[in-house]
C-alpha cells in the first residue's frame, strides 16, 4: 500500500484544518507566523500591480478572491500577529495589513533561492518588553496541543478532513 497519494502528497504544503484551529486557540500576542500559502486577500494590503505585472497570470485569482489560503486569512484576523513571512507564489510582495490604530500586520513574501531573485531580506523585529533573549517552549501551544492531541489519530495525515470542533478548549482546568 502506497502511504501517501499524489493529493496527500500535495497536502503536506497546505495548512490542515486541525493545524489551523490548534493555531485558532492562541490567546496571547503573536509576533511572528510563518506559512507557505499566502492568507487569501493580503494582496489588497499591497503594491498589487507591480505584483500583476511581475505575475499577470494571478489576475484571475485576484479578482475572483480565490488568491491565497482561507484557512490562513481566518488566522490573519485573528490571531493579527506583527509579522506575516510567506513564500508559494515565488515572487517578492510585502503588504501593511492594518487591523486596528493599535494593531498591524507586516506581510512579505519572498522569491525563490536562485541567482537575481529577491529571495533574501533581513528584517529587525523588536524585542517584546519583558521577554528573554532565551528560547523557551511556550506553555499556551504545548496545552494546546495536548488539548487536541486526541483529534488526530494519525489515519488521516497528509488529507484534508472536516472535523466537527469545538468553537475554543479550555486549557485550564476548573478545580
């Protein structure tokens, strides 16, 4: 038996509906996300015709609202972390998506790793006040990801599944 398909190999670079909701129950301020799919409408948050003449073929997309990830765009306003890295579309693009007076989302893609490609930026991200120069495992994702360990058997890996979940879990027990 061959373990994975050609739609399930496809998959792995897609973002799960399991992966999307266990990123769903984060609570406390992002800084940075990282996907391979762009959140679907980020465009309209940047220079979309140098993007259209870079890529004309994307037109379509674009004006039908089907450029991008829905699953990604959902955590794009809700979770509305500082900085959105992305690649999939192989071309250079960075938008301002502004949520709120307070809150904003820097978005860049890059290119692809090829000579006189734009595939290389470095990009100073501010240190949150009161935060470690340490890597640590964040306690909220290891609870989350208990939490939902159980909604995953493991048969269904690499394949799209519409699960029925909960709206949030709740990570804390009620003593």
């Amino acid at each position: 038996a061959q373990y994975m398909t050609e739609n399930s190999l496809r998959s792995i670079y897609h973002v799960r509906e399991i992966e999307a909701y266990r990123l769903a129950q984060l609570t406390g301020p992002l800084d940075i996300m990282l996907s391979h799919d762009w959140p679907r409408g980020v465009h309209a948050y940047g220079d979309v015709t140098s993007l259209l003449k870079y890529k004309p073929f994307l037109r379509d997309d674009i004006q039908s609202n089907q450029l991008g990830s829905p699953l990604s765009e959902t955590l794009l306003w809700q979770l509305r972390p500082s900085y959105w890295f992305a690649a999939h579309l192989h071309c250079k693009f960075a938008a301002l998506v502004q949520h709120d007076e307070q809150h904003s989302t820097r978005f860049l893609a890059l290119d692809k790793c090829l000579p006189k490609r734009d595939f290389l930026q470095l990009v100073t991200i501010p240190k949150r006040p009161g935060c470690s120069d340490e890597l640590t495992y964040d306690p909220e994702w290891l609870a989350i990801l208990t939490k939902t360990h159980s909604l995953e058997d493991g048969s269904n890996r690499g394949h799209s599944v519409r699960l029925s979940l909960p709206s949030r879990f709740e990570l804390v027990s009620q003593d």
